[in-house]
C-alpha cells in the first residue's frame, strides 16, 4: 500500500512540473514578458530549457508594445511621441486649388479666398480669383509651428464687393497624422458646421511639416522680424501717383430692391486698401452727386479701381451694379472724360479721371549711403547753363532737398508717441520718406530730387502719422 502511495505521489508530482513548464513558457511569450519583464529568476525543474525572456527593443517608445502590431493605435501613439521630442516646427504648405466650390453669387460663380488660422490667429491668407468655381490658386507660405497638436482651421470666403464676405465651407488640418519631413498631398472636403451634409467642394494642397533646431528657429524670427520691419517700410512708401476722381452722375439705374420703382443710391470707391463712400442721393433712378476723391496709387499696388453702386436701405443695402477701371490703361496728367457701363447689373456711370504724380526724374536717395559723383553735377551744370535757357522751357532746373530729422513733434498716439513721416510736394510730384515709429524724434536722412518744371511753384513739405493720418505741420 505504501509502494502504491509512492508511485501516485510521482505521479501526481511529474504532473505539476509539466503544468508548471507550460505556464513558466506561456509567461515568458506574453506581452507583458515583451515590455521588459525580468523572468531569468524564475525556477525551472531540473534539466528543463532555461527560460530566456524578451527584452524590449532599443529605442522602442515604452508601452507601444502591448499594442497589436500594424495597429492604427501603434501609429497614432508612434507619431505623437516623436512630434514631443521637438520643441518647434515650421509647415511648409502649397494652396494648389479648388474644386466644385459653392456658387455664391447671383451670377453662379463665386470670388473665392481662403484663410489659415490657428486658435485665433490669422497665418495666411490667400489672394482672391475672380469668378470661379475651381480656382487656382497655388501659393505657397511657410509658418512655424509650436504645437502641432493644435490643429489649423481652413476656411473658404466668397469676396463681396463693400459687404460682409460669404462663408463658402471650412476644414481642419491634422498636424498629427503628418510623416515628419515628409511632403504629404492632401483634398480636403469643405463642410458647414451647421449642415454638414452639404457638399462644398474641396481645396487640394500639400504640406511638409518638419522640426526645427534652435539655430534655425532662432534665425527664422530673425527673418520674420526683418520681414515685418521691411513690410512696414514698403507701406509707408506712399503714393507713386494720385488717382483723383470726380464723380458726376449714373444713368438708368435699377433699384436694388425689385419691389421699389426708384432708389437712394450711393458709391463705393476701391483702390488696393484704400476706401471711399459717396454721399446718397435719394429717390432716383439718375443720381447726380458732383464729388471729388482723391486715392493714392502705388507703382507695386493693385491698379485696379474697383466701383460698386448701391441701394441705400434700413436693413441691408441692395446691389445696383459694378465696373472694375484699370488705370494702367490711363495716360498721366490727363483728364478722362469717361461713361462706364456696369459689368453686374444695369446702368452707366459718369466719371471725370485724372491720375497725376512723379516722374522717373523725381528721386530719393539715403543720405548715409550718398557721394557727390562730379561728373554728374557737371552734367547738370551744363544741362541748366544760362545759354540754353529757352531750349526747353517746361525743364527750368533740378531742385535737391535734403531731409534730416524733425523735433518736437505732436503725440498722436495713445501711448504718448507716433509714427511720424514726411511727405514733400512739388507741383503734381509727391515724395516721402520712411516712417519711424514709435518716436517724436524722427531721423530720416534722405535726399530728394525734384525736376522743376516751374518757377514759381511751391514746395510744400507736410508731416504726417501713419495710424491717424493726421498733419502736423506744412
């Protein structure tokens, strides 16, 4: 009976080695064993394989091997943990096009732009093409990027002459589902919050998102500060001409209410991003205004004077008609009879157009970088000799200003300072320096030259701030 208690008990002994082997291996195969878990201490019966477990792989990212392989989840996590491992990046992004986009105007087309934003800040915005349903736009623009978790709003307008642009569909760019360095292609569908079962269209672009080291951050604000420093300075070169303008009257205009047989109408001016309204003229279908605008043009500005007539109205104003006058067709210091019939809508518009301003005798040149070339003020010398005084009676001599720097000016800003700049007038030719900002010492330092045409005209030398506009002194 002992013998028979023995043997069972062998039994019963080799059977718990051989449950214990199974799962000691079953152990060592599981994922957790793959995330790193020590096993070499576990204890294995005599003369069974030691049990060797599965270190993790080097830089493997901690706990993304408990995911399925291949899994989205893998993916997902995998990018997120390299996008931490950089503090900054900079998007690169290609506005290519659009397609399909909503009809917003009563013509069946649409005047579409698209704007980038992040939280609310404005990245980009693009330029406005006319009349179109698939524009194209392709742009490019590179931004920098701090968080990429934070993702970038597309939205698409309709541009409206003089009212409130139409929301044409947004989208939303995903920093996340980016490769690193890599240029991605993207269509994203447009949608509208409130219905977004609706069919907008789509806009096409390409983006490469990549890090940035702290030497090239460093160098792209650099970059970007110059920048912004060199854009203030181009817009407060002002006029290379001025556009003025005398509106006389319109013909045969429609209301912009169908329901009204006459109407009180008025006229928008555009000219790059200057504006001007008319006063109304009411309850005719032949207004007659008799009023004079003046609007600067710009040698790198839009030459497009855009003209819009409206329906005056408690609630919303309505469209008469439009034309669009591109003034490179214009010759200077001219007065232009013109009658313009609408593009969109009916009736004529009377206009007198005179475009007046410098000449490619007119200069300006820094005093700091500035060296007398004698051969040049001998030219001049003998051009302007007394014995050739009636060669040419409208060239009566060159007149050189030099501009240093003013004192004592106003404040006319809220903080107590200003962003003073000289204009210099001669006749029709305008001149200006840059704008200094934020003192009421400016120093300028520029020379002008004025091709006198002349005796007895004026110079005329006027101070301005760039935020108010407002004239100091003349």
């Amino acid at each position: 009976m002992a013998k028979n208690c023995m043997n069972d008990l062998c039994q019963y002994a080799n059977e718990w080695l051989s449950v214990f082997c199974i799962r000691t291996s079953t152990f060592t195969d599981s994922p957790l064993s793959r995330s790193g878990v020590d096993n070499t201490h576990s204890s294995t019966p005599s003369g069974s394989p030691a049990l060797k477990p599965k270190l993790t792989t080097p830089g493997a990212v901690s706990g993304l091997d408990l995911l399925p392989a291949g899994s989205n989840d893998e993916v997902t996590h995998r990018r997120e943990a390299t996008l931490r491992q950089h503090s900054f990046f900079q998007l690169k992004v290609h506005l290519r096009r659009g397609q399909r986009l909503a009809a917003m105007d009563k013509n069946g087309l649409s005047d579409p732009y698209v704007k980038f934003k992040v939280g609310g800040t404005l990245l980009y915005k693009s330029k406005t093409i006319s009349r179109d349903l698939n524009p194209n736009w392709d742009e490019n623009f590179t931004v920098p990027i701090e968080d990429p978790f934070v993702p970038i709003h597309i939205k698409v307008f309709d541009y409206d002459w003089g009212m409130q642009d139409d929301f044409m569909g947004s989208a939303v760019l995903d920093l996340t589902t980016l490769e690193l360095s890599r240029p991605t292609d993207l269509t994203l569908p447009l949608l509208d919050p409130a219905n977004k079962e609706t069919d907008l269209g789509e806009i096409s672009l390409t983006v490469l998102l990549q890090p940035v080291t702290q030497q090239d951050k460093d160098q792209l604000f650099q970059k970007s500060i110059k920048s912004t420093d060199v854009n203030k300075r181009l817009k407060s070169q002002i006029w290379s001409s001025v556009v003025t303008m005398v509106l006389v009257e319109a013909k045969n205009l429609l209301g912009g209410h169908p329901d009204v047989s006459t109407c009180d109408s008025f006229v928008r001016f555009r000219l790059g991003n200057e504006k001007y309204k008319s006063r109304t003229v009411w309850r005719t279908l032949n207004p007659r205004w008799l009023e004079q605008f003046d609007l600067h043009l710009f040698d790198d500005g839009d030459q497009l004077l855009e003209i819009t007539v409206w329906d005056k109205d408690k609630c919303k104003d309505g469209f008469i008609g439009r034309c669009v006058i591109d003034l490179r067709n214009f010759s200077r210091e001219v007065t232009h009879n013109l009658w313009e019939n609408f593009e969109e809508g009916t009736g004529s518009l009377h206009l007198l157009l005179t475009i007046s301003g410098t000449t490619s005798s007119e200069t300006i040149t820094d005093l700091t970088t500035y060296e007398e070339n004698p051969a040049e003020t001998e030219e001049i010398h003998r051009r302007y000799e007394w014995q050739r005084t009636f060669q040419n009676v409208k060239d009566v001599g060159l007149l050189l200003v030099k501009v240093y720097k003013a004192t004592g000016l106003a404040s006319a800003d809220i903080g107590g300072k200003s962003d003073p700049f000289c204009v210099l007038e001669l006749g029709n030719a305008r001149l200006q320096t840059q704008t200094e900002y934020k003192t009421l010492t400016p120093t300028w330092n520029k020379i002008f030259t004025f091709n006198v045409r002349d005796i007895n005209t004026v110079l005329e030398i006027t101070v301005y701030d760039e935020d108010r506009i407002t004239r100091w002194n003349s």
